[in-house]
C-alpha cells in the first residue's frame, strides 16, 4: 500500500493552506510525521506543482516525483481527476503496488492508530472504496429546499412525520482519508459512485475539512485542545 497526499499550490480561501504551521509545524508535516510510522507502507508520496511544498513533503519524509501537471493542479481538479490521471504514476514508483492510502494534506489531527484500523477494516472488508465519514449532526432527511416560488419544502417529503430515532443512519464524508484499489476505482466516474463504499467513522474532533478560514481556526482549536490532551504527536 502507498500512501498518497495531494497539496497543490495556490489555494485561494485559505492561503498556503497545505503548508501552513499548525503548532509551529506545517500542517503537511504534522501529517507525514504520522504516515512515515505506519506500517507496510510501500511509500508516503506527495503530488504538488508547487516547489516550496515539495521541499516541505521532502523535509518530513514525503516522496516528490517532480511536478504534478497543470491540468491537475487547479481548483477544477476534483478527487476522481487525480485517482484517475495522477495516482498512477505514484504506484507504478512504488513497483506497481495498486493499494492506495489517500491522505488530505490538512488531515493533521488524525492519529497513527485510527489509519491502523482503517487499514485493518479495508484488508478485513475489500470494499471497493473505504471512506472516513461522520454522521450528520442532523439528519437529511429533515432537509428543507426553496422551491420555485420561495418557500421551503421538504427535500424528502416522506420523511417529515417520522421520528428522529427512527430516521436511517446518514453520514457525510469527513473529508480526511480513503483507501481503494486504483485499478478498482478506475471503473467509477465518482468514488461514491461505487457499488461497495465501506464507511469508517472517526471522531469528529478529527474532521475537519479545510476548505475556508473559519475551518482553519476549527482546526487550530482542536489541535490545541488534543495538545492539552496529549494526543499530538
């Protein structure tokens, strides 16, 4: 199994995002401090077109294969753009191994032994895509949409009588890590799309998705509480 971080340049919400320090650490860092100690991991590589993120992934034991081409490198390219075109030539690095750990760069806060079970459920389970997820914190199934004279109506008309504890379990992508077979995924325009998505609930404490500044200072929160925890590494 590989380990792969995508951490392109050029974020435009969050400046520097895969680079910036998280405890005097960048938050790339923090992140291969912990995939550098799993265990059979054929290699930690990490896909940038920007070269002062390279030199980071570098400095804290990520492999750089040289710059991740431009169609890839802007904020167009989605998920299933880089498993299908960029993934590849990372496995074929690593001597053809086709298992992939997919690691967001901001997946700082996550522990060594939670990517452990993640890798102990996928070997368990062979589920097309294992997907770190967290539940809804309220259900969708009590969504209400405009409808096209402005009020709200119910996304799931059927749904609204039923009681909460009866509602089905619903989660949402945490945004932190996957794990699939890159051959597998090639089949799939989507990697939700696939007929066997295995969910693999983390704390929420750990799921944060960076995607604005109000995300990022979530994200130093946590961090800081985990610290007076003694959680980090």
């Amino acid at each position: 199994m590989i380990a792969y971080i995508p951490a392109r340049g050029g974020s435009k919400r969050v400046p520097l995002k895969n680079i910036r320090p998280l405890g005097g650490v960048p938050v790339l860092g923090r992140v291969l401090q912990v995939l550098t100690r799993l265990d059979a991991i054929s290699g930690v590589f990490v896909s940038t077109d920007d070269p002062a993120i390279a030199v980071v992934a570098e400095k804290y034991g990520g492999i750089w294969l040289g710059p991740r081409e431009p169609a890839l490198s802007d904020d167009k390219a989605g998920f299933i753009d880089l498993m299908h075109r960029d993934v590849q030539r990372h496995c074929d690095a690593a001597g053809g191994d086709r298992e992939v750990l997919f690691v967001l760069a901001t997946a700082a806060l996550v522990p060594l032994d939670v990517y452990r079970s993640a890798q102990e459920t996928w070997t368990r389970c062979r589920p097309d895509i294992l997907m770190s997820v967290l539940p809804f914190a309220k259900s969708p199934y009590w969504a209400l949409v405009p409808g096209p004279d402005g009020y709200l109506r119910p996304l799931f008309p059927k749904m609204v009588r039923v009681n909460s504890q009866d509602l089905p379990l619903a989660y949402t992508d945490a945004g932190l890590f996957y794990i699939f077979d890159v051959d597998v995924m090639q089949r799939f325009g989507s990697h939700k799309d696939v007929d066997r998505l295995q969910p693999f609930l983390v704390d929420k404490s750990y799921g944060i998705d960076v995607d604005n500044e109000d995300d990022w200072a979530a994200l130093e929160e946590c961090f800081v509480r985990s610290s007076e925890d003694g959680k980090n590494v």
